[in-house]
C-alpha cells in the first residue's frame, strides 16, 4: 500500500508475512532526478513483490536510487541486497555494518544464549527460525557510513544523521529540521514498544535506549515517520510512556528475585507479555528467545545501577537482588 505523506514523499507498506509486527514502513523521497529509499521489508519474495510492484507504480528508477538503512534488523535491511544496483549508495552506520558483514555474529549469540538459560535444542530451533537470520542480506555490502550530524540532501529535503543506539548499537535516525520530520526507525513507534535486546556479555542498551530517548525528546518535531504502524505527533507524550514501560519492567524484575536467584529464562519466564498464551509453555520459542533478550537488558541495566548481582552457578549466569550489609 501506497501512501502520500508530504510532497515527494511516499510511505509504502511492505508486508511481513507470519509475523506480529504485521508490515514495514518503507519511505520514499523524490529529487531531481534522482530517489532515496529508507529501509526495505525482508528479504524474503513476498516482500519484494510488494516493493516492486509499488517502485513500478511510482515510477522509481533503482539506477537512480540510494538508500538509508535505519538499523541492522532484516525487516529494515534484508531487501536492500535484492534492490541496489552498480550505481546506488546504501547509507549505514558503523557499529550496525560490523554485525551484517560479521560471519560469526550468529555463533557468539548461540554460546550467549547457553548462559542464559536456553538447551542446546532450544537454541538450534529458535537461530534456524530467527527472521535476521533467515532474511538478510545474502551477500556481503558496501556501505557508506555515515555519523552523527552527516545530511543527505533530497529533492527539497535535508535530513541530518541522528544516531540513537539502543534498539541496536548504531539505530540512527533521520531529522529534517526545517520541516520537523523525524524518520524514527524502530526507535520510537506509536503502539508498540520497542524490543531492547541483549545477546552478549558487553553493553548496557536499555542505559543508551533510555538516554537516545532523552536526546529526541528535546527535538523540535511535528511529524514521527516510525518503521512500524502509522505516523503520530507528540513524540514527548509517546517518549514519556517508553519510559514508564521499562521502569515498570525493571520494578517487575526485581519483584521477581525477591524470590531467588534464577537465570534470564527462568526470570523472563515469570514477566508480564502481551502474548494470546496462558502461560510460558505455550510460547512459540521464537517469541520466548525476544522476551528472555528483553528481559536480558533490562538486568544489565539494574546490574549496571548497582540494584543486582551476576554471578555464573554452573553453566548458567544467576541473578539476585544486591544485599549491602
């Protein structure tokens, strides 16, 4: 579905078959003889058709198309592969190309994932189905990197490089300050909140979530431009209640150890989920592996505050409240 958002900016809807999030916002801005696309569903056929079939409607030229990848997660990057030809330049930001030209990424996040609480089968079944897995790129890409404050000039827009790491190490976002439009990724969306994953024993990313949080809310926006759902207003009012989210999540956990040490599975186990389950066996395990990620970053944030201890008991790491005597 093709929607007319601004003048000489389109958002298009690409489908995400079989999963919750539903579609991908894909927007595309025209200049003078030349386009930009931001983010690009899947690479997966049905996603492509639909991408195809609406560039066709509008008459977009891919020899004459960049593109802007928000973040490193397939549903944004995936296509990218299938629709740069000789003469585009794919937008990224550093710390994102590390992991998708990174061959190994993959195996660190298995061996993460024993520690946490997950079996070896469990594992195997949840990477063999992991949609970053399945649908990126198949290739490896060339990016131009591009940083804080750097600009793309569009036709009569000018978005400048926002980088917000949280929902991953280098989300970035684009900011066109003289029209107020904020293309905000997966960084804020309107009805959903957005997942803060953890799969490795370094970073803090629900601290840089909450501060990139802190570092748009001072933005002067009368548009959000999300990846998800629909475009919205009053980014603060949307920001206040990300917040509120993830002070409740990490209230929730430490109610939780009140009960014990126990590992990121056991704990995440125990946590509310806006899921159609009655309980945590009837999880698919692709849908346990992103709330027990979740539930990861939101302990390294307590454990970071001092509110928690780490500690390995066996294979698996243990985490109980901090008792200052």
């Amino acid at each position: 579905m093709i929607e007319e958002i601004l003048a000489d900016l389109c958002k298009i809807e690409i489908p995400l078959p079989r999963n919750p999030l539903k579609a991908i916002n894909s927007y595309l801005i025209r200049g003078q003889g030349r386009f930009l696309i931001v983010d690009t569903g899947m690479n997966r056929e049905e996603c492509m058709k639909v991408m195809y079939d609406s560039l066709r409607e509008l008459g977009v030229d891919l020899k004459r198309t960049d593109f802007f990848i928000t973040h490193v997660h397939a549903d944004h990057l995936g296509l990218v592969s299938s629709l740069a030809t000789e003469t585009s330049t794919i937008y990224f930001n550093q710390p994102d190309a590390s992991i998708a030209n990174d061959d190994s990424h993959w195996k660190r996040v298995a061996d993460f994932a024993k520690t946490s609480g997950f079996s070896e089968a469990e594992i195997r079944m949840a990477l063999d189905n992991h949609p970053g897995r399945k649908y990126s790129p198949k290739r490896q890409l060339d990016f131009c990197i591009l940083k804080e404050g750097d600009a793309i000039t569009i036709g009569d827009y000018l978005f400048k490089c926002v980088e917000t790491p949280g929902h991953t190490k280098g989300h970035t976002c684009l900011y066109e300050p003289n029209k107020k439009i904020l293309i905000s990724g997966d960084h804020i969306l309107e009805d959903i909140t957005p997942n803060i994953s953890l799969w490795s024993a370094d970073g803090n990313p629900l601290e840089e979530y909450l501060t990139s949080l802190d570092k748009i809310y001072a933005f002067d926006i009368s548009l959000v431009l999300p990846g998800h759902r629909w475009p919205f207003t009053d980014h603060r009012r949307r920001i206040r209640e990300l917040r509120r989210h993830h002070q409740a999540r990490a209230d929730e956990i430490l109610s939780i150890l009140e009960k014990g040490g126990q590992n990121a599975v056991q704990i995440a186990s125990q946590m509310s989920w806006d899921m159609p389950y009655t309980s945590w066996k009837e999880f698919p395990i692709q849908q346990k592996w992103f709330a027990t990620g979740e539930a990861i970053s939101h302990l390294r944030y307590l454990e970071e505050n001092g509110k928690i201890t780490r500690e390995m008991g066996g294979q698996w790491a243990l985490f109980s409240l901090r008792r200052d005597t």
